[in-house]
C-alpha cells in the first residue's frame, strides 16, 4: 500500500515539469551572478528549493481544480491533461488538497527564511506565483476557463522566475536587463498555447476557453509557430546588436531546425496522435533550450 501511494504522488509530482521552472530561474540567476561576478551559492540553492516548491504546487492545484475535466480527457499526454491520479483513482481529492497547503507551506518558509536574509521583495514575489495560479485555476476569477489563462503562465514562468532569481542573486530589481524578456515571453507564450493543444476535445465540451478552443488548433497551431519565430527572430537581433552575448548563436542555430520540424508536424497534428505529441515536444524544446542556452552563455561571459 505504502508504495502504490509513493508511486501515485510521484506520479502527481510530474518531476518532469521542473523544467518550466528550473531554467527560467537559473537564466534569472545566471544574469544576476553576470552582474556581481560571482554566484551566490547559498542562495542559488533556496532558489532550486523555491522551484521545487511552487512546481509541486502548480501541478497538485491544477490536478484538484481540473479533477472533473481530466476525468473527460481521452487525448491527454505527458505534457498535458493532469497527473491523471484522480482520473485514475489513484489519490483522492482530499489528500491532494492536502498536498497543495504543504506546499503553500513551504513556500511561505522560503519566503520567511529570505526575509530574515534581507530579501524583503522575495515574499511578494513568492505571493505573486501563488496567486498567478490560483488566478489561472480557480474561482472566481478562473482565467484558464474565461480565456487569456495562457498569459499568466507566461507573465509567471517568462516575468516572475527569472525576476526572482536575479534579486537573490544581486539584491535588486533596478538593474534587471528587460531586454531579455523581448525573447522569453514570447517563447513562454508559445509553450503555453502549445500544451493545451492535445485537450482542446476535453476542453470545449468542458467549456475551458484555451487559445484553440477560442480560435481552432490550426490557428494555435500557426500562433505558436509565428511565436517561435518571433523569439528566435529578436535573439538573433539582439546577439547582432551586441545585447546577448555571442554564445547565443548556436542555440538560434540549433532553434531554427526545430522551429521547421513545428511547420512540417502541423497539418497532420490532431489531439490524441502522434503528430500532435511530436508538436508539443518540439515546442516545448526550443523553449527549454534557449533559455537554458541563454542562461549558459550569460553565465560563461559574465563570470
């Protein structure tokens, strides 16, 4: 019994998704330990710990609020429609309540253990994620079933992360380099369009207004593509300019392939195929990438 339950809260955990998380933050303190020349390590771990927390409570939330349109989900994949524990009877809905005010918890102890450090803008930032999701998810403002839920997501994972990062590595938010976000937000924005492309049947009939249901999926389609295109299109401008560093043009190089890959998936990508899946994954790549890459080459021309 213990292992099922083991099991089914790792599988709730969705450890993968880290991913959103863990790169936005580190490009945030990638550009912070540019700035002072050196990386605070202390610090650089209560950020990992942060991105641990606020995952974990994105994921659980997200599970308890969607619980009756995951049950009607049949074109789900890894990178969409839930965790699937409650689909599955593997949790109850009560035990993951209990999971989302643990992790409310832990994020109020980072935010108190970094306002004893001096951090007084961290448990307002720390704030705003939570509120961000329960603004996405949950009455009465509910956004993701409204529409425009994707643009929290963004303004969260491509605004928030990396600003956060950046102030517990420098102690400031005056010198954060905007520049930066010409790129991220439109690559966080396309990554977010693009993961509630496989639900868009489950979604309709449950009245979540996602860019697809509002617009078709080949329209999304075409707006992740185009918003791929225009991050990638700004990096290259901004690295030309001399306002990224020059590192930065293999992993335009290497974005440019993949970006192809989305126009060749996309007539044939439909929820629930193959071709869908292989869309989403390469979408979720070149965001992943660049800002890993972004993140490297700050770091390797600043340190």
């Amino acid at each position: 019994m213990f292992k099922k339950k083991l099991n089914a809260w790792i599988q709730a955990s969705r450890l993968p998704s880290q991913g959103y998380i863990f790169f936005p933050l580190l490009l945030g303190q990638a550009l912070g330990a540019s700035r002072t020349g050196t990386l605070d390590w202390p610090m650089a771990v209560l950020v990992v710990l942060f991105g641990l927390a606020i995952q974990l409570y994105i994921v659980y939330a997200n599970d308890v609020a969607d619980a009756a349109l995951d049950r009607l989900n049949v074109t789900f994949t890894p990178f969409s429609g839930g965790s699937r524990v409650l689909a599955e009877g593997k949790l109850t809905g009560f035990e993951l309540k209990i999971g989302v005010a643990v992790t409310v918890a832990l994020n109020g102890l980072i935010a108190l253990v970094l306002w004893n450090a001096g951090f007084a803008f961290a448990p307002v930032l720390i704030l705003i994620a939570l509120v961000l999701l329960w603004l996405y998810s949950f009455p009465p403002v509910r956004l993701s079933y409204r529409g425009g839920g994707e643009f929290l997501q963004m303004i969260g994972v491509g605004l928030v992360l990396p600003v956060f990062g950046f102030y517990l590595q420098t102690g400031t938010l005056a010198a954060f380099p905007v520049r930066y976000l010409a790129v991220l937000l439109p690559l966080q924005l396309a990554c977010a369009f693009s993961t509630t492309l496989p639900d868009e049947p489950s979604d309709r009939i449950g009245g979540k207004k996602t860019i697809a249901v509002i617009f078709g999926g080949q329209h999304a389609k075409r707006v992740v593509a185009g918003l791929h295109i225009a991050a990638s299109g700004m990096l290259a401008v901004l690295i030309v300019t001399n306002h990224l560093p020059p590192g930065m043009l293999p992993v335009v190089a290497i974005a440019l392939p993949l970006i192809t890959g989305l126009f060749f998936l996309m007539d044939r990508a439909a929820p629930g195929n193959r071709a869908m899946l292989g869309f989403v994954t390469l979408s979720i790549l070149v965001t992943l990438m660049v800002t890993a890459g972004l993140a490297i080459a700050c770091l390797a021309a600043g340190m």
